[in-house]
C-alpha cells in the first residue's frame, strides 16, 4: 500500500547540509504541505509513495536553497552604474546621489523583482534585504513567493522613505506588523551602519528588538577608514562602540567584518554575534578580508550574502561560494581552508541560522519545509562528477539550476519563472535603464 503526497523528486544526488559533508546518491525526496515528508532510496520511495507531481532528476543534485545572507535588492536597477571605486567614493559621489534622485516606491518594487528572479535562477530561495520602502520590497517577495527577511532600515538623515531615525523606526514597525503572521515574510531591524547611524537610534534599537524579539541587521567594520572615523569620533571601534551600547547578541547580525583584532573575533564568539560574509564585493571595492577560518575556529557563525548588484555585480551565491573558499585558502596559504562542504553550509544552513529560520530551512531534514533546488550536472562543464560538493562549488554555475521550490511550491520548472513575468521584468528595467541613464 503507498502514502499520498503532494510531490515526490528523484535525483541523482541528495545532499543534506545536515549531517556534514553528507551526498545521497540515488534518493527521492517526498513532499506535503509544503514540508519534506521522507528521504529515502529511490526504489524505496517508489513502492512507498504516490505523488500528485513527480519529478524524475536523476542527473541533478538537489540541495537546500541558498540563503542571500545579505543583499540590497533593489539596487540591481544600479547594476554597473559606478564600478572600480572605493567604498567611500562609490557611495558619496555616485550612488547616494542617484538614490536622492531616483529611489522611490516604483524603482524599489521594480527593482526588487528583477532581484528576485535573478536569486531564483541562481537557486536562492530566501533572501534577507536591506533597502528604503522595505512595503514595497515586501510586496514583490509576497507576489513571487520566495522567502524573506525584510530588513527595517534606519539611518539618521532624510531620504524619500523618511525624515529622522523616529520616523524609520515608526515605518519599520508598522510594516512588522502588517507581515507578522506571514509564512514566508519575517522582519529584521537594519540600522545602517555605525558611521550613519547616532547613539540614541542605537540605544532605541537595543529596547526595541529585546521587546519584540527581532534580529538586528547591519552594516560594520567594513573599511579601514570606517575604523579610523570611529576612532575619531568616540575613540573607540565600532564593535566597542556596539558592545557598550548593548547590541552584540545572538540577535545581531554583522555584515562585512574585514577588520577585525584576535580580540574583536573573541568578542563576537561571545556575544554569540552572527557575521554575513560578502566576498566579491569586498574584493571589487577592495574593503579588506573577512577572516573567516578565524571566525569559524573560534565558533561564529558565518554566512555568506551577495551584497547589491550595484557593487559586485550579481545575486549569484554559486559565486559567492568559490570566492569565499578560495579567498580563505590564498589569504592563510592553507589548501584545507573552509573546503567545499563548509562553505555550501554557510550559504545555506549558517544564513537559516543567522535569520533564525534554521528550524523551518537551510537542510533537507523530515519535518523542515521544502525549500529547494535542483542542479543539473550533466553538462560538459560538471563531468565527470566523483564528490557532488566540490562539483557544486567549484565547477557549477547558476545556469544550472533548473527547478526550484519554497515550501513545497514550484517556483521555477526547467529555467522557467513560474511566478513572475520575465518579459514584463525587462520591459520595466529596460524603462528605468533609459530614464537613469539619460540624466
């Protein structure tokens, strides 16, 4: 007699996350309701159970979805607008001035959904973002049915979204509560940064997420010059400076950390401090180098994000994954630094548990939702395949994602969007393409 379910997936490869360095080779995966039901062998799976859709990819490996740790969505409508500059130069004369002249609910609605199609054909399938009118960032993941965390941003100077850090702080919540009961949309405090972002917010911040019990997402120790502005300015590093103020816990999340002392990698072991590890844009605005051996040896969770389009120039975590392995392995000269199976975790598992979604997503575990994609190694490119993980980091690319699914939906089937509008996607970036670049 077999069990109904909703689907049932056959690959060639199953890899888990969980336990580590784990390849299943020839498993099905069973889905309903949206969670995984069962893995098992294929021929089990095929006397056990009947499926309403099934899926016959037996030259695929099929993984959690990667976790976008940290990226500005909307900015993919700034692609390739400022490149081969330093932070400080990128931002203050090109991209805050095209953010003054052109962000606004469109451009970030618009923005965010050629973001999110390009995740899912590079296999994101949860993405936490950081950018002005999260409503309406909000509104395009709801739309597209990926999973996100929708970052709550907050800085101290105007800008079209709002007047003061109060007036963020104000937006922001109201938007938590309007996504509260969400089952794929979770919320996260994002103020933007220690040199954009005063003492008083930061101590509201502290109050705030304690109370509702909500992480906190933010740009620090990214630059050399950020460190020396801080020492100006409070004598003391912005890591000090987050301590004192009471924000370094397991709720806080840290993105770029590439300066850090032994003692400031101690520090954030400790607090229990999450840390988002961007390695292409760090590389191309020439910030520095996250430690990450360091970190990890030391117990910290690292993820990896992609950062916005404007400063790397893509959301493609297959990416992200090579570089960060090989950055580690050149910056200790040690071969064995963060090795293939490491650094798939962190861009799926470490992200689960840095937005604390690591119960529900990042393996494939009976019982998690079904948040997953499928990656065809039967190219020229992927052959012959002997370990399925180094495969994956080392010699796949996005392009070889083929099917994904969040929480059991099929979101995209053979490279095809299954809830978005490719076309009307350019058609609406070729618009904004026309108006930014004929100022």
């Amino acid at each position: 007699m077999t069990t109904s379910v909703d689907t049932l997936i056959h690959a060639g490869w199953i890899i888990p996350i969980e336990p580590e360095n784990t390849v299943l080779r020839e498993h099905s995966l069973a889905i309903r309701d949206g969670l995984i039901v069962d893995i098992l062998p294929t021929k089990a799976a095929q006397s056990t159970y009947r499926a309403a859709a099934e899926h016959r990819l037996t030259q695929h490996v099929l993984c959690p979805g990667f976790v976008n740790a940290h990226t500005h969505a909307a900015m993919n409508l700034l692609r390739g607008i400022a490149d081969d500059l330093p932070l400080m130069a990128w931002l203050q004369n090109h991209i805050w001035p095209a953010e003054g002249k052109w962000v606004n609910e469109e451009f970030v609605y618009d923005g965010t959904r050629l973001a999110i199609a390009e995740m899912l054909r590079s296999g994101t399938t949860c993405v936490n973002d950081m950018y002005f009118f999260p409503d309406a960032a909000a509104r395009a993941y709801k739309e597209s049915g990926i999973r996100a965390s929708i970052g709550l941003v907050i800085i101290d100077f105007p800008t079209a979204w709002a007047r003061n850090a109060q007036e963020y702080i104000d937006k922001g919540l109201a938007l938590r509560d309007h996504y509260r009961s969400h089952p794929l949309i979770t919320t996260a405090l994002a103020p933007h940064a220690p040199y954009t972002v005063s003492d008083e917010p930061l101590k509201r911040i502290r109050v705030l997420a304690d109370e509702l019990d909500m992480p906190i997402h933010m740009h620090v120790h990214e630059t050399a010059d950020e460190l020396d502005q801080s020492l100006q300015h409070h004598a003391l590093h912005p890591l000090e400076r987050l301590q004192r103020l009471g924000l370094l816990s397991p709720r806080f999340l840290a993105v770029h950390m590439t300066q850090l002392t032994a003692h400031e990698i101690k520090l954030v072991a400790d607090t229990g401090t999450h840390v988002l590890h961007c390695p292409e844009s760090n590389m191309k605005l020439a910030s520095g180098i996250c430690p990450v051996p360091a970190l990890l040896d030391a117990g910290v969770n690292v993820a990896l994000g992609t950062d916005g389009a404007s400063s790397n120039n893509d959301l493609d975590m297959f990416g992200e994954m090579r570089s960060a392995t090989l950055l580690a392995k050149v910056a200790l000269r040690d071969a064995t630094a963060v090795p293939a199976h490491r650094v798939l975790r962190m861009a799926t598992l470490n992200g689960a548990k840095a937005l604390w979604l690591d119960q529900w997503i990042g393996s494939l575990v009976p019982g998690k939702s079904a948040d997953l994609i499928a990656i065809n190694l039967n190219r020229i490119e992927t052959q012959p395949v002997y370990h399925p993980i180094s495969q994956l980091v080392y010699a796949a690319s996005r392009d070889q994602v083929t099917d994904v699914w969040v929480h059991g939906k099929q979101l995209m089937n053979d490279r095809r969007l299954l809830t978005l509008d490719e076309q009307s996607i350019l058609s609406k970036t070729q618009e904004w393409r026309q108006r930014i670049g004929g100022q």
